[in-house]
C-alpha cells in the first residue's frame, strides 16, 4: 500500500463508528472479570515503505455475566466497522466507544447479551508508532522494516486486545506484505498465497497460549540465516529449528549468535527439565529498539548491536550479547510457559531470568565471572532500596505509570538476588524440584508469587519460616542493615547482632521496626582456619556463637550471597580492612560495599574510602578492583577543591597506571579477555573519571588517527583499539571540540553499524564545549539520531558536571521535543536522568517544581521524581556531613609520605 492510499483511508475512517460520546465510565485499572477472551484471528497489510497499517481483528470471547457492554484496550486505532455475532450465528453491528484517557474502549452491543460465546469482528487501521512501540517503523540505511514490541501495554496500539498478562490465548496470524520484503513471527510460516496487487499473504501455525505482551512479528528485507538444527534431548524428542535474522547485509554478522544458542537452550532444558514448547526459535536483530532485547516466544528480538557481531565489536559487548541471549530465552520458561498473572508480579518473569542468566552463564563461560557480575548488580539494586522513595518488589500496580515503573533494578537485580539468597538457604537441589514443580502445574497458564512460595516450600524442609522469609523481602520496601559487634571472653566468641531497615545519611525514611527473614551468614578466620556459620535472623536483635574461638576477622557476609548492607564495629572494620587484599573474589565485594554503607551513612569518611580503594586496587578481578570507583568520583566532584583532585588523581595515577602500562593501549595476540576489559576499565577510569594526562594524550593520538580518515572520507576507526574506542572519541572531542565533532556527526550520516553509533553519539555526549554543547543537544532531536540513541546521548551529557546547568535549561524549552524522540519507557526515568549528580537542595525544588507542573506530559514520571528530589537531598546531607576536613587530613598526610620531585 503506498502512502497516499493510506492517508485516505485515514480520512475516510474518520466518519466510522468510533465517532461517539462516553455512554459509561471505564473501568479503572484491569479490566472486568466479566469477559474472557479465548482466541485471536489477526490479519495485517503492512507496507514498512507506507506511514500505517492496515488490520482486521477476530476475537471470540466468553462471556459470563449478561452485559450491554464489553471493556477491551484499544490505543490509536482508527476503528472503520466492528461487528458481533452470536453463539447462534446472529451477526449484528456494534459501536466502537473510545474512553478519554485513551487506553480504553467500549464495544457497544445496543440491547443487553446474555451469557455466551461472542465473536467480535474489528476493521480498523493505524500509524505506525513512533516511539518504538506496539507496531513500528525504523529505518537502516535506505530500507525501511516494520517490527512489533508489545510489552508491556503496546499491544494494545497495534489490534484491539485484552492487554493483561493474566489472559493467555492462542493466536492466528495472517499478514499481507509487498514484493521484495520478508515477514517472520512467533510460529513457523504454513501457507503463502499470491495476491492479484502482486502482495503476498503469509500464514502463521496457531501459536501456544500466550499474553498480548509476547506477540510478535516483523516484515523487512531480512537476511534469514538458517543454523543447524538444536538437536533432541532427553526432554525434546525432536530437533528444533533455529534461525537468526538481521537487516539486509548483515546477516554473516550473526556466526556468533547461532553458535552459542543451541548449548544454552540445552542448558534451560536441563535444569528446568522441561522441553522448549514453541516450535522454532528466531533470533532478530531491530535496527532500533526500546530495550537490550524482547523475549517473545519463538521470535526473540534485539537491539542489533547484541547480536550483529564481528572481530571489531568490543569485549564487553561480545559478553553482554551471551547474556541477553540467556536471559531472553530464560523467559522462554519463567515468563513465556508460565506467566505472572499481574504486573505486580513481574518479579516471577524478570526476577528469574536474571538469576538465570547469570546461572548460565557461569556454567557455560565460567571466565565471565557471572557469579562477580551478579553481586555488582545486586549491590546496585540495595543502593537503589536504600531510598525512602523505594518501591516493593511486589507493588501494587494501579495504573499505567506503575507498570512501566515496575521495569526497574528492583524487579531484576533485587528479584535475582533475593532468589540467590534463598536458593543457598534452601539447597540447590529442592530449590531446582520446586522450581520445575511450578513450571509442570502452570505451564501455559498465569500464576503468583504464591503459588511460586508454595511450591518452594513444598520441596524443601524450611516449613512455614521459609515463605514467611520471603515474603519479607517481596512485601516490604528497603534493604536490612546488620550491625554486628564482636564479643570474646573466657575463650568463646559470639557475635551481637541488631538489624533494621537501612538509610543514608540525610534520608527522611521511616524508623519505625522492620524485620526480615535473613538467611545469615558469616565467614571468620583464626590463624590459619576459615569457617562459615549460618543462621535465620528474623528478629531485631540476636546472638550468634562464633565456633574456634575468638576469631582474627571476620566478614557478616560470607560470599557476598546475602541482600543486605552491613556495620561493623569500628575495631572490626578495622580488622577487616587489613586483610581485604587478601579476601576472596566475592568477600572482597562483600567488604566494598560494607565500605560503601558506611560512607553513606556517614560512619566512614573519605580518608577510610580512599584508603580501601588502595586496598582493592591490586585485586586480580576487575569488578573487585573498581568497585568503589563512585565513591572515589564523588569524593573528587562534591568535596574536593583543586589541590585535593590533583592529590586523587595522583594517587590513582600510582595505584592503577602501572596495570595500564604493562597491558598497553591496543590489542596484543594472547590476550584474555579479562586482559582486554581490564584495560578498557583501566583507561576509562584514568581518563575521564580522574585526569590522567598521560593516558587522555594517548587516546587522543589514537583519536587523531581516527579523524585523519581513510582517503574515502570515512574516519578509519581501525586506527583505535575497538575495545577502548568510545572512550577515545570522548578525549577527542573533549580535547578538539568542533573539529571532533563535525567529523563524528559526518560519520553519523553515514554509519549504520549500531556498535559504532553509539560509540559515536555517546561521544558527542561528553562535550564540555558550551557551543558544541547546544549544537549536540539539538542535534540529538533531529533525524540522524535514532529515538533509541537520544536519551543515551543525554544521560552522558548529564555525568559532566560543567555540563548539568545548560543541560537543564535546554531540557526545560525542549521537554517536548524529547518526549517525542525517545521510547515511552525511558519516559519515567526522566527525572533522575537530568537530576544526576546534582548535590543542592535548590537543585532538588527546581526539578519538582518542573515535573510536577508538566505531570500530564510524563506518564509514570512520578515514581522517577520521588527518586532524583530524594537523591539530590541525601547528596547534599551527605556533602553537609563530610565536609572538606578529613579529605585534607588525607591530603596533608599523603604529601608528608611522598617526597617532591
């Protein structure tokens, strides 16, 4: 269909039967229980060269309770005809009543039905989204492609739905495509008919029972690339067709992809000891895309860049392409077989997917170190639980804000770290039966986090206190702070302990009690003897006898496997500090992030942050190595003048050049990959969190290369090493300004490797220029940026302080020029966006004062400005707290040590 004849359609539908007043209030958030939808039967012209769609729907629905009236979610639909017919075969016309808040409509019968089967018959059509959302249109290159994402609320801008997680269907697809593109969906293609216009209709196998959310399909001039069938297993008996998809050129970019699939589907099939149900398994790669990646069942889609791979992707993208993978076809179980019932329970989806990723991964690529990865993550998640402002993994949803809010690190890495916790607790073999118990009784249908607790509990032989336990991680907000105070006397140990909620510094959180069921664990060493002890703190105070006597030290985190933050007394912080270099991988995360607590909580100061980062800098991982490089950056940007960064900088010079030298600045044969992100870490750390001119001048020799071109007009991005090149476009810029900048937007027009782009935009993001700093802002609303890129662009905008004040006023005149250029779900997000780093109460009313004005525009905003007004206050509590005196102690004592010169 080409464009004009899709305007007029639009026109002529302007007339249909959608054109009516609100006869009855919709309900607010889900729909009644009144009707259940049984079966879809869609069919789609989609043209990705046209502006819109074009659609039927054919729902048959049941329902329960007599009715004028049913409910549906519908958004954006132009709806030309709708029709219902009977059980008895009588088929009548109904009106299309759209509620205003535009996420609702009512099917209008005009005289009141009976309990009943109902076939609803809809003809409408629709723009393509423009904010990567429910049917879409982007572009590569000069070709255009049509992709879907429907979670968690677009399904309902692409066919008229009962857009719930709780109602699980099968579905019919039928699409109607022109000459020259390609058309792949969640089931394997049955039947293909030549169209008098010369289109084609291509028809899909009815898909298992699925949520509106797990739809997909996508038409485009695909490469397909076929693999080698995943062979039976003990749980499959046949094999399984698997398939990788990409845009037109790319598609021996995806070797990589189709290689590592087929072990980590065997590995999911393995554990769970449950066959992959959904026929097939596509793999795609979206030239633009809201998220990493989609898990819809037998259609998997990225963002390219995860899985468009070659020798020059990076390192760290190679590792997070693995990931993903695990984590996408992780739901193909906890997500897709069974689904959570609602949104409140995401957790069940995202929760378990990560923690099975990072299972997977250790398994299979044991050198990633996801069991580091994982404690990073869970670190961060207890960061962001330390807020009053946060939410309950289990939150009541109450409307469409909430649910996007839902898609946060305490889903994901809270969830995933809480079943960790719990599954160490339980043991790994009941907490593997109970967790495929739960599969075996809900596969294909909804559930919740009770029916997940039951099934736990019932395989192992924690009783009551195991759910009971959980549950006081799912339901309350907050992370446990433990104190714990040694105590030895007549040759015994024990230690006291305390627990409650912990807050920083400056929080206006609620004191009153809360307790939790924590499986506790701590591991102390005397001379020579390591032991592990482990106990259920469920109350606010409580002993623990320490075995072996009064130990040397000890850790009240063994393995770092707990969710909560630690305190321990000053003597036995002390005593832990002077063995942290010599602690375990995982305890040397432990003992950071006790350190982390204790200087937001104003117990330890920048002198005691200073000295553990010289502790932990010669660890031999990179997570344990860099892991209170925030706090160092903090230190530097809130507390430190110019003499005390000089001070930092040199100290971290003398800690962390010397590993940089001796790795070198570009690729060398032999190199591990931990080797190849050391270094990029390295360099990232020395140039642009402190400022090393030794390795900013390096870079940036790298940088000229880059710039001087390839005799073609193209920059020659293999004069960098691939592994550091974003950071190396960021000194350029930073140090050549507009030469640097009109070269990486040249390129920009030109490029359409997604890895390179975001190299190169996120780049032009680190300006410090205040002229290039409003070209870049503009230049991230035009065309050459894709709505994917921008808020990236502008979250790294926001890290550079001498960027923050233009940032904010621009972002004020241009609010609605952004929200139109990025994905609805970053929209929430806004707010902490352009409040980053800001450490002034002013700084926290200027931001509210903003948002709440322009809360209409924002859906979902509100929990994001609770969390940036809150972290602006404790910033400047924090700043209050500390002072400037202890970092000059620090000073004056460091250069008493190093002589001059």
């Amino acid at each position: 269909m080409n464009v004009a004849r899709w305007l007029v359609g639009m026109l002529l539908c302007a007339c249909g039967v959608a054109v009516a007043a609100e006869v009855a209030a919709p309900p607010p958030g889900k729909l009644p229980d009144t009707v259940e939808p049984l079966h879809y039967a869609l069919e789609f012209r989609v043209d990705p060269a046209a502006e819109g769609f074009s659609a039927t729907a054919d729902l048959r629905v049941a329902l329960k309770q007599p009715a004028e009236r049913i409910w549906l979610h519908a958004r954006d639909l132009q709806v030309e005809r709708v029709e219902w017919r009977t059980a008895a075969g009588r088929t009548q016309p109904a009106r299309f009543v759209p509620a205003r808040d535009g996420s609702v409509a009512a099917v209008e019968f005009g005289e009141t039905v009976t309990p009943q089967e109902l076939q609803l018959h809809f003809v409408y059509r629709a723009r393509y989204d423009s904010r990567l959302e429910g049917l879409y249109r982007t572009r590569r290159g000069d070709q255009s492609y049509v992709v879907t994402q429907m979670q968690p609320i677009s399904a309902r801008r692409a066919f008229p739905a009962f857009d719930e997680p709780r109602f699980k269907t099968p579905f019919d697809l039928r699409l109607e495509i022109p000459p020259g593109v390609q058309a792949v969906a969640n089931t394997a293609q049955s039947a293909e008919q030549a169209l008098a216009d010369g289109w084609r209709r291509l028809t899909f196998r009815t898909t298992p029972k699925l949520p509106t959310y797990l739809l997909a399909f996508a038409v485009g001039p695909w490469d397909i690339v076929d693999a080698k069938p995943i062979a039976a297993t003990a749980w499959r008996k046949t094999s399984l067709p698997l398939r990788a998809i990409a845009p037109r050129g790319q598609g021996a970019r995806l070797a990589d992809v189709l290689a590592a699939t087929p072990a980590v589907v065997t590995a999911l099939e393995d554990y769970f000891g449950y066959a992959y149900t959904f026929g097939k398994l596509d793999l795609l790669a979206a030239p633009d895309f809201s998220a990493g990646a989609m898990e819809n069942a037998g259609l998997v889609i990225f963002r390219e860049d995860l899985l468009l791979l070659d020798a020059n992707t990076p390192a760290q993208l190679r590792r997070s392409s693995f990931e993903v993978n695990a984590h996408e076809l992780a739901h193909q179980w906890f997500g897709d077989v069974v689904t959570m019932r609602w949104w409140d329970d995401l957790w069940l989806n995202e929760a378990f997917a990560t923690w099975m990723e990072r299972r997977i991964t250790q398994t299979l690529r044991p050198a990633q170190r996801a069991d580091l990865r994982s404690i990073v993550a869970t670190q961060q998640a207890m960061a962001a639980d330390s807020l009053a402002s946060a939410r309950r993994v289990r939150q009541p949803i109450r409307d469409d804000g909430d649910i996007a809010g839902a898609f946060d690190s305490l889903t994901y890495a809270k969830g995933a770290a809480v079943l960790g916790m719990f599954e160490a607790w339980l043991g790994e073999r009941p907490f593997r039966e109970g967790l495929r118990r739960y599969l075996r009784e809900h596969a294909f249908a909804s559930a919740t986090s009770d029916d997940l607790i039951a099934a736990l509990q019932s395989a192992g032989d924690k009783g009551d206190a195991f759910g009971q336990a959980l549950r006081s991680f799912l339901d309350q907000p907050g992370v446990p702070l433990v104190r714990s105070e040694l105590q030895c006397a007549g040759g015994k140990a024990r230690l006291r302990l305390r627990q409650q909620r912990y807050f920083p510094l400056g929080s206006r959180g609620d004191i009153a009690a809360q307790t939790w069921g924590i499986p506790f664990c701590v591991h102390s060493r005397k001379g020579a003897t390591n032991r592990t002890q482990c106990q259920l703190l469920d109350r606010a105070e409580a002993e623990m006898p320490l075995d072996g006597g009064c130990p040397d030290w000890y850790l009240p985190n063994a393995q770092a496997r707990g969710y909560y933050r630690v305190a321990l007394a000053d003597a036995d912080r002390a005593a832990l500090t002077r063995v942290a270099a010599g602690l375990d991988d995982r305890e040397q995360l432990a003992f950071a992030d006790a350190i982390k607590a204790g200087f937001e909580r104003g117990d330890v100061d920048a002198a005691g942050v200073l000295d553990a980062i010289g502790q932990l800098a010669v660890a031999k991982t990179r997570e344990a190595a860099f892991a209170l490089q925030a706090e160092l950056v903090w230190i530097r940007t809130h507390l430190a003048d110019a003499a005390a960064r000089a001070a930092i900088d040199a100290y971290v010079e003398q800690l962390y050049l010397p590993r940089l030298n001796a790795l070198g600045y570009l690729r060398r044969t032999g190199d591990s990959e931990d080797d190849t992100l050391l270094r990029a870490d390295l360099v990232e750390l020395l140039a642009r969190k402190v400022d090393s001119r030794p390795v900013r001048a390096a870079l940036l020799a790298q940088g000229k290369a880059v710039l001087a071109g390839d005799g073609n007009g193209r920059l020659r991005f293999a004069a960098a090493n691939y592994d550091l090149l974003g950071t190396v476009l960021a000194v350029t810029v930073q140090e050549l300004g507009a030469t640097a900048v009109d070269a990486l937007i040249a390129e920009l027009a030109r490029t359409e490797d997604a890895s390179l782009r975001l190299s190169l935009v996120m780049a032009l993001g680190t300006t410090t220029d205040p002229v290039q700093g409003e070209r870049v802002r503009e230049f991230t609303l035009s065309d050459a940026v894709r709505t994917g890129e921008t808020a990236r662009v502008l979250g790294v905008h926001q890290y550079d302080p001498r960027n923050r004040e233009a940032l904010w006023a621009w972002f004020q005149r241009r609010y609605a020029a952004v929200l139109a250029h990025t994905p609805v779900f970053v929209h929430g997000r806004l707010p902490e966006l352009v409040a980053d780093g800001w450490c002034t109460r002013e700084h926290a009313r200027r931001v509210t004062r903003f948002f709440v004005r322009n809360a209409a525009k924002t859906e979902g905003a509100a929990q994001g400005l609770r969390r940036a007004e809150e972290a602006i206050d404790l910033c400047a509590a924090r700043r209050e707290k500390h002072g400037a005196a202890a970092l000059q102690r620090w000073v004056a004592a460091r250069s008493a040590a190093v002589p001059a010169g």
